[in-house]
C-alpha cells in the first residue's frame, strides 16, 4: 500500500524538468551524468513528496492533479501523509546509497544542500507562508508572493542545479553561477504556472484552475495584475542566461532550452 | 511558525532515549561522544516528527502527548505537517553539516542507515500497518503485532544505537552487534509502552490511556493477554545483555543501565 502510493505520485507524469536540470548542470561542469542520477531522482522524490503533502485536505485541499486523482482520494488521508514521508527519507537514503564515483564529501554536502532546499528555510518554510494569507495589499503583499514563491517553488529548482554541479565536481564559482540560475529559472517557473492557473481551462491543465484565486492564494497576477507577468517573466530569463555566461555556449544549450522551454509555455 | 511548531514537540521533554543511546554506542566502540552529537539529535528531530505525524487526527487522532495538546491541536494540521517535514529535512542536514571528526564515508552510510530506519522499510511501514488493522485472529495476529513494533518502535532506536557505532567508528562486527541490541530494546520499550497504556491511568503517563485498546488498535497485550508480557520483556532484556557479551562489561554500562530502565518500568 505504502510503496503504490509513493510510486503513484512519483511516477504520476510530471515534466521531470527538476532531475533533467540536475543532470545538466552536473554535464555542464564537466561531470559524467551518471554521478547525478541518484540526486536527480532523489529531487524528484522529493518534489513528489510535496505534491502529495501540499493537495492534503488541511492544506490546499485538491483533488486533481496531473489529470489525476490526487494521493489522499485514491489511498486516504493517513497513508498520503506517510506515503510523502516515506518518500522524503527515501530521497536521502537513495543519494546516500547508490551514488557512485563521487568524493563521500561531495555527497555529504549534497545531501546538505537537498536538505536545505526542502526545509523550514526551503520549500517547506514557502508552503507555511502559503497556507496563511493574511490581509495584504500593495508592497507587502508583493514581498509576500516573492517569499512564497522563492521558497516554495524555487527551493528546489535551485537545490536540483546546485546538487547537479556539486555531483559533477563542479567549482565553487561553478557551483555558485547554477545555484542562480536554478533560483532564477524556478522563480520563472512559478510565475508562469500561476499565469497559466488563470488564463488555461482545467481539461487543458490536468488540474482544478482558478482555485488560487478563489482560494485567496497570493500569486503574481492578482498582485501585480496579469499585465506585469511577462516582464518579470522576461526579466527572470535574462539573469537566468546572464548566470550561464561563465560557461561556454555550446555546453550551456540544454540548460538554456530548458529556460525557453518554460517562458514558452505563456508566449 | 514553522519554527516554534518545530521546537515545540522537540523540547516537550521526552526522556532522550534515542540520543542516550546514540552517543552510548558511540562511547562503546571507543568513539568521541562529540562525534555523534549531530547524529543524536538527528534521531531525536526524526522521533519529534514521528510524533507530530502520528498524532495527525487522519492518523492516530490524539489530543495529549507528554502531558501538553499535540501539535495539530496548538498550530492547526497544516503546521503539524510541515513542522513534521522540516523537522525530518532538518534532520538530515543537521548530520551532514555538523558531523565533525569522522570520515565522510562514514557520514554517508549514516545518513543512509537513518533513512533506512524512518522510511518504507521502517517506521513509516509500521505506522501505516498500525493505522488499518483488518480481522486478525491468533498467529496471523501475532505477526501483525511483530512487524509493526519491530517496525514503527524498534527501527529508529535500532538507528539510533547503529548511528552511534558507526559515528565512533566501530568495527562491522560492533556495529552488527549494537543493531541487535538496539533491535531488542527498541521492541522492549514498546511492549512496556502498551502494557503501561492498559495498567497506568492518563494523569501518570500524561497522554490518554486504553486509547489502544479502544481504537481497536494491535498491541501485545491485547493479541497475547498480558501475562505473556513479562515472558517476552525478559527475554528481550536477556537478549539484548547477549548483543553486548562481545563487550568490556565496564564500558557496555551505560548502555545495559539504558535497558534496565526500560524494562524496570513495568516490573
């Protein structure tokens, strides 16, 4: 039961575009894809983990997800909560277990880094802040969305780039220029899912739509007004490339498709 | 929020078993008690989070944990949740930023071995079997009673104690010993913990009592009568005395001090 569930969620269709970025910035810096794999399925373990804890009744309530019934419909409540944890630790012992050919410092600080992009200071710290919306208006609510989203949706962007480059042996600077443009791409991310939650119907998306407004849920378009999306959005593919200049072109091309691959999605 | 939720549980005064036990085992091997402090409280931070989840009303439903309301009842779910999560990230980067003075490689199966000890071939398997107790009857429910235990109790002070040894840099054989030894006496505190749910009113334990037994739930007592309790204490306690014969008597102490205790609850 435990085990269906967490394959359930994981194997679910997403675009994967979290472990595809892991593995390309590992490339990018000059590391064989292999080392990355076990972190990239680890990000992806955890990005399911928060799906599934984040569509529970007592946070955003869902019951569609990717087309798809969501976990606690289809196992109940009790074994959704379990069935994310199981998946959460499960991303750890993985990285711990079945990386190979990497330095065990590098994993150590890997391990660290996944750990960061999930926790009270991560994904997990931007969900808290979403549950809540008090009342807002004007620059406090921008800051709010900024946090939320930095958190909640750009974690983990971010923590899959930077553990790509740390498996791929990747330089401090290395490290540091993936580690912006994974905050900068996952940012993008966010913003356009949030425009595409407004303007796209729900047989399109797989998903309940409008619920984020309905819901009193803080997104860019209700706080900037829709007309604002594309500038940020453009903005956020700018820095995204300015963070890749360091690299040569060429080797940057998969991860710089990735970029466009998102900001296309509302051109 | 997120924050206090966290602390709240983690400082409510539990008796520290698991990290007694932890930096114990460290001290056995002939390990530095200091480098098994991240680990310890790693072990801790993962039992805080056990508690907050399993007391989950989809889950366990309790309103009383060590006396004081449980985590839904002060924070809301959604909190208890996410403090649930962060508490077991934390967890983990706690292990892999703090551990200092033991080869990395050690900290990597560390890391590995209380994953193992938390996810879906631990606690969390325990948990889930827990929640749904289907018709049993005579050895078939005797089975269930075992795998949960040695599952959802036994594995995170098996952890604990396997953490300590590996931390202090113990021998294979130690650390095989020290699992069996934490195994016995991670299965000890839970029958002492069943058999005190039906003998000890709520006012002395400071949670609701015979709740078990009425939530239909599986506990030795319940499966074997609780004559049969001391039978299976003492021979756990004579088990886990034999996990340590390989050991200085002298150094092996604290860690049968640790047993005694347990047991020394119900006799």
């Amino acid at each position: 039961m435990i085990h269906e569930a967490m394959r359930y969620t994981l194997v679910s269709g997403g675009k994967r575009i979290r472990p595809v970025l892991c593995i390309a910035a590992c490339e990018l810096v000059g590391g064989n894809e292999d080392t990355a794999v076990p972190a990239a399925s680890a990000v992806e373990m955890v990005h399911a983990m928060s799906l599934i804890h984040d569509d529970l009744p007592c946070i955003d309530n869902d019951d569609l997800r990717r087309g798809k019934p969501t976990s606690h419909k289809v196992f109940g409540e009790h074994v959704a909560v379990l069935a994310g944890d199981a998946l959460l630790v499960r991303a750890f012992e993985h990285m711990a277990a079945s990386t190979k050919g990497v330095p065990p410092m590098r994993v150590v600080r890997a391990i660290g880094e996944l750990a960061k992009s999930v926790g009270a200071e991560g994904l997990v710290a931007g969900q808290v802040m979403d549950v809540k919306p008090e009342g807002l208006s004007g620059d406090v609510g921008l800051e709010r969305v900024e946090f939320i989203h930095l958190h909640k949706s750009a974690a983990l962007v971010e923590g899959a780039v930077v553990l790509g480059a740390i498996m791929g042996s990747g330089s401090e600077e290395e490290v540091e220029r993936l580690r912006m443009f994974g905050r900068c791409i996952g940012l993008m991310g966010q913003i356009v899912d949030d425009i595409l939650d407004v303007t796209k119907s729900s047989v399109e998306l797989g998903k309940t739509t409008g619920k984020d407004m309905v819901a009193d849920k803080l997104t860019y378009p209700k706080v900037l007004g829709l007309h604002k999306y594309m500038e940020i959005a453009h903005k956020l593919v700018e820095d995204a490339k300015e963070a890749l200049a360091l690299f040569d072109a060429q080797k940057a091309a998969p991860l710089l498709a990735v970029s466009n691959y998102i900001v296309d999605k509302i051109n």
